[in-house]
C-alpha cells in the first residue's frame, strides 16, 4: 500500500519534483536534463485555501488524533481488507477509545463536539476508506442518533454508552428491495400484538446488517412510521451477508429479514413517528459524508501527485506537461470548492441553522467532487491505477456506493428542486 498524505501536509513537498519547466523550455521540446530545478510549491494542493486555519485548536486536536490512526492502524491494512472483502473489526476498541462513536451527541458516555469536529473525523477516517468512514455514520448517525433524539430514557441507558464504547454495533434498516428512493412505499409492517409489536417484512442493503448487534427498524404502523430496536437473536429476525461486491468491499453490507417477530412494548423509539424521523437521521449522516468524501479525493490527489512528480515520460516527469498542471488544477479547484462548502455546513450546523436542502447540496456536489477526482487520478496512474498497490482505484469503487446510497444525485437535486420552487416533483 502507498500511503497518503495527511491533509495538512503538502504532497509536492514530501516528493519534491527534481526539475520543473518552464514554459519556454517546455514549448521548445527541451529535455529534462535542459530544464530549470524547481522550486517548492507555494501552496498545497489539498488545503489551497488554508481552511485549515479556520480550524479551533480543539478541532485541529481531534483531526490530528484520528489522522494518526488513519496512518498507523488503517492504511497498512486496508487494502488487504478490501481484497478479501474484510471488515476491520479489530480497529473498533482504537476508534471507541478516541470517542469517535457518538461524538456529536451530549451525555451517555458521548463527548458532546461540535458539528465541524465530526466533520474532520469523517474526512479523516474516509481518508483511509470510505468503509470505515460508513461504519462510523451509520453507528453514530443512523443508530445513536434516533436513540438519542426519540428514544426513551432507559433505551438511551441502555445502548448509548455500549454503542459509544463499539461493544453494541448498530445498523439501521430503512430501504427495501422495491426501491430505497422511495422510502414512503415501505412494505415492512408492525402491528399492535398485546402490550407488544409483531414486526414483518424485509431491508435490503443493509450497513454493518450482518454484523450488528441492534438493528434500528423503520415499518409502516397503522399511526404511520415508526422506529423499533431490534435485537439479534431475537426470534424471527435473521440476516443474510450481500457478497460479491464491487464496492465497500470493507465494509459489511446485509439484508434483513422479520418474520412476524415479536417485540416488546419498548422496542418502539417512543418519540419517532412518521417518515420525518428515519429523514432527520439521513441528514446527520448525509452532513458526514459532506466532509467524508473529501478525505477519499485528498488521498487521491496526493498519491497523483507524487505519481506525476516521480513518473517520467518524453523525457520529463508527468507533472511538467500543461495537460497534467490542468487536470491537477481542476481537481484542486473542485476539492476546494467542496472543503468550503463542508465547513460552512459545518458552521450553519453549529449554529443549528442547516437546513436539509442545504445538506443535499453538500452530499450531491461533494460526493460528484469525490468521484471525478478519484477517476482522473485512477488515470494519471496509468495502468498501475488499477492496482490494489495504490488507492486511487479503491476510493473511486467506494464512492460509487457513496454517491448513492443516502440518497442518489437525482434524490438530491429533486430536493434542491423542492426548496427553490416549493414544488414537489419527486
Ligand atoms: P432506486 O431507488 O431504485 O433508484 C434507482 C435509480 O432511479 C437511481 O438512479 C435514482 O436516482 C433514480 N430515481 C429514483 N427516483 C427518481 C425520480 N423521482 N426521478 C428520476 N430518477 C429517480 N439503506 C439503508 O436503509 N441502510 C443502510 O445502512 C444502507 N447502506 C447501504 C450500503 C451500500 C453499500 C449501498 C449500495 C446501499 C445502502 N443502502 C442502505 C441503500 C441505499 O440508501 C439505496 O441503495 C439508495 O437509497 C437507492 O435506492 P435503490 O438502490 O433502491 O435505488
């Protein structure tokens, strides 16, 4: 595995190119031996506009902290994870003990951060692999959360501190076989049994559905929409591994499968009613995902650039062609449009005053963003780009999952859509 530069390193500096063109030299077809030594770049490519230095210093703590785990822990493994189809498990007690599980929420075992902080933590750990960066939203976004915000006292007693600690793994069931965009046409049903619930039906492309152990169920109930914690083991609930992907290969993806289970009377999320529910838990882990993605493109770009400053070819490295300085140019623009975008989400979230239109916004384009630059860098590496030895080509599967799940582009622009006009044309 190449390793990737942390975000706040500046790539061409730690493989510095040995000579650089001018563009005289270049337009007189001079050799490499001809041409001028280069001087040290003068920005970096994966933060050119400095946002780093809009960062707290808490912020930049919790950064550097996952970053650390991200080069120590995720990067020598992760390939070999996403070859044999292999999720970390063995990372979880490393990411519990830095409180990424959780992080946003106050109380119960939880740190209680702001929304800019998990923000970076997702950049971080999407650096490594769009997989980690899934497990994390899905247990903290998509599990803590709607316990959190609608369950009942002793639910959030029960499972926030496990959850926080990874010793409960989560997931969470909303899209089903006949079509995730449409959420509202759920065939899973719950109803009244006594004090308790039976629970039929079935979810499909489930996040961590075969590992979990506490699965968050969404089902249409005769008063509408409602939430239910279901635990494995539980009769009539199983799960089945979705293998043979070509995607978050290291991630665990599942179906899920209720077979008139019986539930407790407080199974339900007593708090959770209707469909805005399961779409305000989307929101928190879309927000992630903003800022997620622009770890997979940062990684990409920084193995590019070092690939374009070593790899020689018409007698001078890649880099110091025109048509190369462009791709390399456009890729920074589009990663710098998306890190702006990510942090102002990040500070209209702090001040509570994001609106999910505006997350549509940031999941649509940062995702679009993520996957054009993993692409062009695939590219620039030639056929070695298909390697496993290099990430360009792990990153650009992932984020074809990315892009879609959690809505897809067209789910995103349709809501874009919605808030401009106040025309509904789903
Ligand atoms: P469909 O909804 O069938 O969409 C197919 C196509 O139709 C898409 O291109 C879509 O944009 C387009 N389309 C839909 N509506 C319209 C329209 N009105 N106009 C024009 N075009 C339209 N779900 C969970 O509940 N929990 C999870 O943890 C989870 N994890 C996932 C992990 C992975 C790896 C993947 C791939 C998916 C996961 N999902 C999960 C499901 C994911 O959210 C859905 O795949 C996604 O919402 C799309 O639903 P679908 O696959 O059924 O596609």
């Amino acid at each position: 595995m190449s390793t990737s530069t942390t975000p706040s390193a500046k790539p061409g500096t730690a493989s510095p190119a040995p000579v650089a063109s001018t563009g005289a030299t270049a337009a007189t077809g001079a050799t490499a031996a001809t041409v001028a030594t280069a001087a040290a770049p003068s920005e970096s490519a994966l933060d050119f506009l400095r946002l780093d230095g809009e960062l707290t210093e808490d912020e930049r703590l919790v950064r550097d902290a996952v970053a650390r785990l991200v080069d120590e822990q995720v990067l020598p493994i992760i390939g070999e994870c996403f070859e044999s189809a292999r999720f970390a498990r063995e990372l979880l007690p490393a990411l519990a003990e830095l409180g990424v599980f959780g992080v946003s929420l106050h109380g119960y075992g939880c740190a209680g951060l702001g929304a800019v902080s998990y923000g970076l933590i997702c950049r971080e750990l999407e650096r490594g692999d769009s997989a980690l960066r899934s497990f994390v939203s899905v247990q903290s976004s998509l599990c803590m959360y709607p316990i959190h915000s609608y369950g009942s006292e002793q639910q959030k007693l029960q499972w926030l501190p496990r959850m926080a600690r990874a010793e409960v793994i989560g997931c969470f069931g909303l899209t089903e076989p006949q079509g995730g965009s449409d959420p509202a046409n759920m065939r899973t049903t719950a109803r009244r049994d006594g004090d308790g619930w039976v629970l039929h039906g079935s979810k499909m492309w489930i996040t961590n559905g075969h590992i979990a152990d506490l699965a968050v169920v969404w089902a249409q109930t005769p008063e509408g929409m409602r939430g239910f914690l279901v635990e494995r083991g539980t009769r009539g609930f199983t799960s089945e591994e979705i293998k043979h992907k070509f995607s978050l290969r290291a991630s665990n993806t599942g179906a899920l499968f209720f077979d008139d289970v019986r539930l407790p009377a407080d199974a339900l999320l007593p708090g959770a009613t209707g469909i805005r529910a399961p779409l305000s838990c989307l929101s928190q882990a879309r927000y992630g995902i903003c800022w997620g993605v622009i770890g997979a493109a940062q990684a990409c770009l920084a193995e590019a650039l070092n690939h374009a400053a070593e790899r020689v070819l018409f007698g001078r490295p890649l880099d110091h062609t025109q048509a190369v300085q462009l791709r390399l140019a456009e890729m920074v623009r589009k990663l710098s449009m998306a890190q702006l975008l990510a942090l102002q989400l990040g500070r209209l979230k702090e001040r509570e005053a994001l609106s999910a239109a505006q997350i549509s916004l940031g999941k649509w384009n940062n995702c679009r963003m993520a996957l054009e630059i993993a692409r062009d860098c695939r590219d620039l590496l030639g056929g070695a780009g298909i390697s496993i030895e290099h990430t360009a080509i792990r990153h650009m599967l992932n984020l074809e999952s990315v892009v879609t799940y959690e809505g897809t582009e067209t789910i995103h622009q349709l809501t874009i859509g919605r808030a401009v006009t106040g025309i509904s044309a789903f």
